[in-house]
C-alpha cells in the first residue's frame, strides 16, 4: 500500500468516526421528521461507504445507530427495502458478518405493527433465497428466528401468517435440497413450538401443503433422518385438534402419491417407513370412510410398484402391509368379535390389497397362479432379516391367504397343489370355527 494510500484511509477512518459522533449527538435530539430522515439518509449513505471501503467497524457502529433509531420508532416509509439493499450489497461484496449485523436491523421494526409486518414476509423470502446462494447457512438461521418473531406477533392476522408460513415453506425445501439435516431440524423445532402456541384452523391448508412439499423432496433425497423430524410435525399438527376427516384425507391422499414414488426406489430407506406411517394414521382414526379410500390408494400404488419391480426387489416395501395384515389377523383369531367388528372391517380391507398385489403378480408371471404367488410370498417373508415374530406365524398368515384365494376363486379342489402352504394344518379347532367368519 503506499503513502499516499494510508493517509487517505487514515483520513476516511477519523472523518468516519467524526461522521458517527456527530449523527450519535443528532439522534439524541431530533426535532422533526424531516431532520430524522435526513439523518437516516446519512447513515445508511456511511454504512455504504464504509462496507465498500472495508471499514466493517464503522459499518458495525453505523448499524448500531440504524437499530437504536428504529428502536425509538424513527424510520422511513421504504425502510424494509433500504434494509434489504442493505443485506445485498453486503452479500455481493461477501462480507457475511456485516450482512448477519445487517439482519439485526429487522428486530426492532417488528415493534411497529402491521404495516412493516405485511411487507415483511416476501423481504424475508429474497434474502433466504440469496443466503442459500452464497451457501451462508448460518444466516438462514438467523432469517428463521425472524420469521418465527414474525409469525408469533398476537396482531398477526390470518392472511399474513399464510404469508409466513409461504416464506418458511420456502427456507425449509432449501434446507432440504442442500441436504442440510442439522438447519432442517432447527425449522423443525421451532416450528413444532409454533404450532404448539399459535397455528389457527385457517394455517391448516397451508401447512399440510408445506408438509408435502417438503416431503417431496425428502423423499428425492432418501433422507431418513429428515423424515424423522418431518414426522414430529405431523404429530404436532394432528395433536391440535384443528384438522377435519376431508382435511386429514387429503393429506393422506397426497402423502400416498408421495409414497408411491419414493416405492419405485426399491433401495430407499423411505419407502417402507412412509408405507407403515400412512397406514398407522389411517387406522388411528377409525373412521371407515378414510380408511377404505386411503388403503385403496395405496393398494394401487403398490401394484404399479409391482409392474415395475419383481416380488422379490420389492419386497421391502411391500413388509408393512403384510405385517399390518398379520397383526390385525392374528389379533382377530385371539380375540373374534372384540372392537364392534371394526378390526374385522379393517382385516377385510388389508386382505383386498394384499390379494389384488398378488393377483397383479400372478398376472405379470402369466404362467402362475395366485397360489404359487403366496408360496413364493411366504418363502419371501419367513427369513426376512427384521421379521418380528417365528416364521409359523407368517406361514398361519398364509395358509390364510390360499384358504381365502381358493374360497373366493372356487378352486378349493386343487388345495393339494399348495401344501407347502396348507401342511400341516396350523388353526385349532376354535381358530377353524373362527375362520368360518372371515373367509
């Protein structure tokens, strides 16, 4: 650096700390608006000068002054917009200390009320999206805490924590196609508390649709971890009393489509998990008319991941229907009658899939029969790795299922071709008495 160099940075330095004394001293007592917004033109005009010039302790001072002004109610009518040029130009000189000071400046707006709160979500919006492309995560963290101060205020009216809530939907699909479990979990937490003490029935259409847009790229990313915090919203959400049956079937109507595509990946950790979640809500609610619809969706869905994929690559997939089919089976067998006959209706309602899944197969394989599909079936699930119980119970299973095929296609004549399946008889004489009402 030469002389000459110095002497004017030396020169800018002691006229820059000048400039603040003087407009610390003009701030202490303003005596009209005109005079108050000649000052906040002159601080943001050093604030500029300072950042480009590299003096970030002017800047950090300059902002300083910007936050106890808006502290005291002092602002200009576009001050969002000289806020947010702010955050830019700080960003695009890759000064990503001053840009996160910069962030400082929203807190005390917020005290004013609805007109900086109404123009404050789609400002927040921009400037997550610029965080994401410098790759400056720690400043989305910064952004989040804002939203969430935002979306808190008792003054906030319905329509502007949609607003929110747009903006959050935003900053969360980002952490998700960065990959960034960690910066997921924390809007993951804070949206959980927010739920807890603020969400309205009006935010209910906007959160199940910020869920599955979430999901969706969840789901691209096979990130299990992900999943998991994205569950604990779902519980949230329905632990609020404030979602109806249509409501709640839509959900599950878009998280079945959802699944459907993480199903065609017969590698994916999701797949399995979301099938299970899906079917465990669904039968929470006991609520037939959700139910049939639900389990028909997902029926449907498995056998177009049987088109593509073979019983045996899919299988991991396809486990928790079975699995769900035989609990509530031998559940049944244990205890027939129990419920008003609502596990009986559900039994019924798994079989149907579970039977069209195997008739798809058959189908496929042209040269079998649904039969031979269910030793295969059976052969599959006897030495799953994570079976949770001894193989006899998932071959009683069975031996169920080629009862119920050979009943319902009136070939109970050919029940000698299958004794790998039928031999040896696993019902008791009460278990057959049972049956009697089940197939």
């Amino acid at each position: 650096m030469s002389i000459f160099s110095s002497v004017t940075t030396a020169i800018f330095k002691r006229s820059s700390e000048q400039l603040l004394e003087k407009y610390e001293s003009k701030l202490q007592k303003l005596a009209d608006q005109q005079s108050a917004d000649q000052l906040l033109d002159d601080l943001y005009k050093l604030a500029v000068r300072s950042i480009n010039d590299g003096n970030e302790q002017v800047f950090y001072k300059t902002v300083e002054l910007l936050q106890l002004a808006f502290g005291k109610g002092i602002f200009l009518e576009d001050e969002l917009d000289n806020v947010k040029s702010l955050f830019i130009l700080t960003m695009s000189l890759q000064r990503y200390y001053a840009a996160e000071h910069v962030l400082s400046l929203y807190r005390p707006l917020l005290r004013w009320g609805l007109p900086v709160l109404a123009k404050l979500p789609e400002h927040l919006n921009l400037i997550s999206v610029l965080a994401y492309k410098y790759g400056q995560h720690f400043l989305i963290s910064r952004i989040i805490e804002i939203v969430f101060m935002v979306m808190s205020k008792q003054e906030m009216k319905a329509v502007l924590q949609q607003d929110c809530l747009n903006t959050l939907k935003v900053i969360g699909i980002g952490a998700v196609r960065k990959n960034d479990t960690g910066l997921y979990r924390e809007i993951n937490s804070r949206y959980n508390q927010w739920i807890g003490r603020h969400m309205q029935k009006s935010n209910i259409a906007v959160v199940t649709d910020c869920q599955l847009f979430w999901l969706h790229g969840i789901v691209q990313k096979d990130n299990l971890e992900m999943y998991t915090a994205w569950l604990e919203i779902n519980d949230a959400v329905l632990a609020s009393g404030l979602v109806n049956s249509q409501e709640l079937l839509d959900f599950l109507n878009g998280w079945c489509q959802i699944f459907g595509q993480a199903g065609l990946n017969p590698f994916s950790q999701l797949g399995p998990a979301m099938l299970n979640n899906v079917i465990s809500i669904s039968l929470a609610t006991e609520d037939i008319a959700l139910i049939k619809p639900i389990l028909q969706k997902l029926g449907q869905n498995l056998c177009c991941i049987i088109g593509v994929h073979d019983l045996k690559s899919s299988f991991a997939v396809l486990f928790p229907l079975f699995e769900w089919g035989r609990n509530i089976f031998q559940n049944e067998l244990r205890f027939p009658g129990n419920g008003d006959g609502i596990r009986q209706k559900y039994l019924f309602l798994i079989i149907r899939q579970i039977m069209m899944i195997i008739e798809q197969i058959a189908r496929k394989n042209v040269m079998s029969t649904s039969g031979d599909i269910i030793i295969q079936l059976y052969r599959l699930w006897s030495v799953y790795p994570t079976l949770p119980c001894n193989s006899m119970r998932v071959k009683k299973f069975c031996q169920f299922l080629m009862l119920y095929w050979l009943r319902t296609s009136h070939r109970v004549k050919e029940i000698s071709s299958y004794e790998e399946i039928t031999k040896p008889q696993l019902f008791s004489l009460q278990e057959m008495d049972n049956l009697r009402g089940l197939i």
